[in-house]
C-alpha cells in the first residue's frame, strides 16, 4: 500500500476517535477536537498532492479518499446535532446534515453502481472538491469557536451570536454545495444507473 492510500485510512481511523473527543465533556476537548479534524484536514491535501505528484493514483484512492472526507465530515455534523440540540440553531444543523447525508449516500450509490456495472471508479468532480474544502473550512472554523470559548469567558453576548451566525452560514454554504455537487455526479452517472441490473 503506498503513503496516500496510508493517509487515507490514518484520516479514516482518526474519524471515530476525533468524535469521541468532540462528544465526551472534559477541560478544553473542542481545542483537542480542533487539532485532530485540523490533522486530519491536512492528510486529505497530503495524500492527493503525493498521488498526483508521484503518478501513484490508485482506484483504491480514487474510491476511498473520498469516503474518507466523507466519513470524517459526517463525524463532526452529527457532532454537532449534539453540540446545538436544544438551541435556536438547532433545526439548522438538523437540516444541513440530512442534506449533506441524503447528498453524500446518493453520491455513493452511484460509485458503487458505476463499479459494479462499468468496472469503473468515478473520481470526485471540482464541485466536489469544492464541497469538501468548504465543509472542512466551515467546520474548523465552528471548532475554533468552540475552542475559543474554553479559553476566554464572558465573551459578549452580540459576538457570541455574530460568531453562531458565521458558523450557521458556512454549514449552509458547504450544504449547498453538497446538494448542486451531488447533483451534477449523479447526472454524470445516469448512464450507469440506466445500465444497472
């Protein structure tokens, strides 16, 4: 196995445990949380610059990678479902993950369709990357919030809501994406669901 598709399953170990330091209550875990989505952020660009710079594209990359972003990002919305239950933004982050879940298993499907069918790995498009870079900007930004209120205390009520806002926008923004990216891969693959058996 070469050193992406290492990364690649290092991002995918990292996942449930960056979950469970988010979810479980003890001094500073969104600081902890933070640095762990932050590394494993970095495995993701890592590991497709060394594929691509060292010809060691592989159809297991080409299919994990993504599953990897997937898993890893879906890890901190639901955490997240837990982090804003009972508030005001709540319904938002309720709605966004079922977005980007309905999105990401549609665009899973149709991978697995693709393979079964074709014998072919359909690569992630540019909406895609786009989709990934921004779930994982909104979401290191929502932890640094986080982080930032295990350090400083009696932040001023108004910037405590701009900062939530921010955050509710970035999630709408990567949801969005999610939704049209998607799309446009499942338009792509309809030859290959019209060829399933």
């Amino acid at each position: 196995m070469n050193t992406p598709n290492k990364l690649t399953l290092a991002r995918m170990i990292a996942t449930p445990i960056f979950m469970a330091v988010m979810l479980i209550d003890f001094p500073y875990h969104y600081t902890v949380a933070l640095v762990l989505f932050a590394l494993a952020s970095i495995t993701d660009a890592i590991d497709g610059h060394l594929a691509r710079k060292n010809n060691m594209i592989t159809d297991f990359g080409k299919f994990m990678d993504p599953l990897a972003d997937k898993m890893l990002t879906t890890a901190a919305y639901l955490g997240f479902m837990f982090v804003y239950g009972g508030t005001k933004w709540g319904w938002h982050i309720v709605v966004i993950t079922f977005i980007v879940l309905f999105s990401e298993f549609a665009v899973s499907s149709i991978r697995l369709v693709a393979v079964n069918n074709g014998g072919e790995v359909v690569a992630a498009n540019m909406w895609g990357k786009c989709k990934t870079a921004s779930q994982m900007v909104g979401i290191v930004f929502a932890l640094g919030v986080l982080a930032f209120f295990e350090f400083v205390k009696g932040v001023d009520v108004e910037i405590i809501f701009t900062l939530h806002y921010v955050i509710i926008a970035l999630f709408w923004l990567s949801a969005v994406l999610c939704a049209v990216s998607g799309a446009i891969y499942i338009w792509n693959g309809r030859k290959y669901i019209a060829n399933a058996k």
